[in-house]
C-alpha cells in the first residue's frame, strides 16, 4: 500500500484545501452518529457517582439547566459556522486560526488533540475497570494484565482506521446504535422506580456541609457536564469529508438534543432511586449499581455490556477527530510537514501513529502512577476548553463584521447573542475548572510551541508575531508554576 503527501496550501494566510481527490464522503447518519458515538462514551455510565460526588439533586438541576443553555448555544455556533463559511474546513482548529492567527489556531488543534488522546487513556482505564468487576486480574483498569489488554486493543484500532475513514465510520455507527440500547432499558426502569422522596430528601444539599453552598456545588459539576457533552464538534471536524455541508449543523444539532436528553435522565432518575451520599460511594460504571440496586445483579451486567459496547465505538470516534484534527492544520502548513502523510485509503497515517504512540506511552504512565478515570477526564476537559472559546469568539467576530449578514440584519442580531452567550459560557466554564487545570494545561500546551515554530520554519515564515510572542510567555509562565506545583506537591494530577 502506497503513501502520498497531501500538498500544502500556498501563502500564510490560504485557505485549508479539500480532501484528495476520491476521498470517500459521510451522509447526515454517519455524521450524527460521530457526534453521538464521540458524546456516548464512558461518561454517561459513570454520571450518577461523577455528579453525586460534587452535588445534590437541586445543584445538579442547576447545572443541567447552565449546560442545557451553553452548549446549545455552542451546538448553533457549530451548525452557523459551518452553513456561514463552508470554506473552512477542520472545526475548531480553523475557527481560531481565522480569527485570532496561526498561534491561536495551533494551540487549538494541539489542545483538541491532546483532550482527544487523554480522553482515549480515560476511557481504556474505565473500560478495563468495568472487567475487573468480572475478573479482578484487571482491577480497577491501571493494572499490569489491563494496559497489556488495552494496548492490544489500541493497536487492533489503530489498524481498522488504517484501512479507511468510510470503514471506520460505518463501525461507529453500528455501535452507537448498539449501545443505546441498554442506556434506553435503564431509563424505562428507572422510571417505574423513580421515588420522589428520595429524590427531594436533601434537595439543597444542606444537610451535607462539605458539599457548601448551592453555587459552589453547581460550580463542581461543570467539567463533568462539559466532559460528557465533548465531541459535539464532532461533524465540524470532518465538514470536509461530508457529503453535504449543510448536513454538518443538522449532525450537530440532532446530536446534541438527543445527547442531552439522555444525561439529563440517566443524572436526575439516579437521584430518585439512590440517595446522594449512596451514589457518591458506588464504583464506576455507577449505572450499573443503580440498575443493580433496582433489578438484582443481572442489572449491572446489562450495563456493564452496554458499557464495552459504548466504550469500543467512542474509542473509535476519538481516535478518528483527534488524528483528523492535526492533519487538518498540518495542511495548511500550521502543523509541521511530516503530519500531511496519507496513505492510499486516504488516512491521516503519521497524524494516526503519532496519536496512538502517546496514547500508548500515557498508557504505560497510568500503570506507573495508578491514575484514575476521573482524575484523566478532569485534565482532558481542561484541555478543551480553549478550543471551544476560541471557536465561540470567532462567531462573535463573524457576526460583529457582518461578514455574510449583508442582507440578514435580524438573523445577524440572533447569532450575535447566540455567539456572545456561548463565549460568557465558554469564560464561566475556565473559571468552574479552577486555577489549577488552567496551569495544569499550560504545561500541555507549553511543548507545543516547539512543532509550531517547526511548521513556520518549514514554510519559510518568522515563528511568532508580538502579540503570539505575549501569549507564549503567559504560557510558559503558567507551565512552569504548574511544574513547580507538581515538584511540591501543592499541584496534583
């Protein structure tokens, strides 16, 4: 099998280019079904013990309704975005660099990626763990038997996307589907189940002081709630391989709707079967001991299986957006030159074996610090989160020229709102995160400055402007705080 090099667009400012010549195209299913498949991963299984442990039903509700709001005003940035400039290809990684330079749109691809990569480690140690509750060999997924397995199946991945996007995707959605299916039985029961006073006993969390107050509980929940909802930019990632572009925000859209819907009921009929401090205490998949707890343990082993399903199609879907993600801004030359390689089946193949060596390397680290599913979805929602305001901020850049709104004054004046909300959201959700993911991101993104200058470099061009010079120093300033922090131990993974 042949390799080839994608060409890379002419000048610094040039628009990305398409996809080679007979590269296969995704219909409006697939697309949805990458957006659901990349949202329907682990995360769901384990909402009820996530959100139990920051928050009681009325703050969870809270935080439902602030979610609900701001990532659908992100979901209609991607759908806008997409319908308004459908020359831009590669999602949030373009958004920024149009918007705010080459700087910017680097570090959004490399943050993207490295959530992308992080989330995959998650999700390998959440899956092994779920074995271990059958074969205690893999405990709670950081043992010596389950990076062995998760490695096997990693490269086993690897190879299947190796063979083509089309066939990739065509897995995907059969298992998206597949996995609905025991996340659809659970809810049907638990709502035969559901017990109000139970759901209502400690509404506030009052009788709970190390929760504290409604607002601080609120403000727990939110990378949990952000964390379950990653991969909504699914289809704006591959809008160059749709079939249609308009089928990029309908992908988003249907995705996000039937997402939040399922969070919201699997989170809030948790509560009314278990109360807080019971949820709070179980072992992930937590799914699967509310069911237990409702129908016996044939219950937890429908979610347990529902779970592998669930985790094997997102492991897929992560694997494509994040190896798409850097190929797309290698084209244009923001990433270096070695990341354009395709193969003949037109698969980002350098872009594909770097994402997994480091997802294999992170692999070995967790069996080497036992690190935990949570504390992996905390640092990779962290990573994301610029992405996402950079993308909102170039909506609201979109809408403020009026760039083609010539004629649409009242649909201009909508998105401009839409695209203002989604930034405030983009900004509270830095702040939720806390001081310590900002400066545990910094030191993330602070490497990649290295490969940047490397691509600029490569095109001939000076590194860094004034202004991206002020955003690296921010960045390595905070990268070394985060550093020191972890030397000490006042900054924890």
């Amino acid at each position: 099998m042949s390799d080839s090099i994608s060409q890379p667009a002419s000048g610094a400012n040039a628009q990305p280019s398409t996809t080679s010549a007979g590269a296969p195209k995704l219909h409006l299913g697939a697309l949805t079904a990458l957006v659901v498949g990349s949202m329907i991963g682990g995360g769901i299984f384990s909402l009820p013990q996530n959100m139990a442990v920051s928050a009681d039903a009325g703050a969870v509700l809270i935080g439902w309704a602030i979610t609900a709001v701001g990532m659908l005003t992100l979901a209609f940035v991607f759908q806008t975005l997409a319908n308004r400039k459908p020359e831009l290809d590669g999602g949030v990684y373009i958004y920024a660099k149009q918007g705010f330079g080459d700087y910017m749109g680097f570090s959004s691809a490399w943050g993207y990626w490295i959530s992308a990569w992080l989330g995959n480690v998650g999700y390998f140690v959440l899956l092994f763990g779920t074995f271990g509750y059958f074969f205690p060999i893999f405990g709670e997924g950081n043992t010596p038997a389950a990076i062995a397995s998760a490695s096997v199946l990693l490269w086993g991945g690897h190879f299947l996307v190796l063979r083509g996007i089309k066939e990739a995707a065509f897995v995907n959605l059969v298992t998206t589907i597949a996995k609905v299916v025991p996340i659809v039985l659970f809810i049907l029961i638990c709502v035969f189940a559901f017990k109000a006073h139970v759901f209502t006993s400690d509404f506030l969390g009052l009788n709970s002081p190390k929760l504290g107050s409604v607002a601080n509980q609120v403000r727990g929940t939110m990378l949990v709630t952000v964390w379950v909802f990653i991969g909504i930019e699914g289809a704006s990632i591959f809008s160059a391989r749709a079939e249609k572009r308009t089928d990029v925000g309908k992908a988003t859209v249907i995705g996000f709707i039937g997402v939040l819907l399922v969070l919201v009921l699997v989170n809030m009929l948790s509560l009314g079967i278990m109360r807080r401090p019971e949820l709070a205490a179980l072992q992930n998949p937590s799914m699967a001991g509310v069911l237990e707890h409702v129908v016996g343990h044939w219950g937890a082993i429908l979610i347990s299986v529902g779970l592998v399903i669930s985790l094997l199609g997102a492991l897929l879907s992560w694997v494509l957006l994040c190896a798409e993600i850097i190929f797309s801004a290698a084209r244009d030359s923001t990433m270096p030159r070695f990341v354009r390689k395709e193969n003949a089946k037109h698969v980002p193949v350098n872009a594909l074996w770097l994402t997994n060596g480091l997802t294999q390397i992170f692999l070995f680290i967790t069996l080497l610090s036992k690190g935990t599913y949570l504390s992996l979805i905390y640092l990779a929602t962290s990573m994301i989160l610029l992405p996402y305001f950079w993308s909102a901020a170039y909506a609201l850049l979109v809408a403020w020229r009026r760039e083609t709104y010539e004629s649409e004054p009242k649909q201009r004046n909508k998105d401009l709102l839409i695209a203002a909300l989604a930034v405030v959201y983009a900004v509270w959700l830095l702040y939720a995160g806390g001081l310590k993911y900002v400066l545990l991101s910094a030191l993330l993104y602070a490497p990649g400055a290295l490969l940047f200058a490397k691509a600029k470099h490569e095109a001939g061009q000076p590194a860094f402007t004034f202004v991206e010079k002020l955003v690296l120093a921010a960045v390595l300033i905070g990268a070394l705080v985060a550093a020191f922090g972890l030397y000490k131990g006042f900054l924890t993974l």
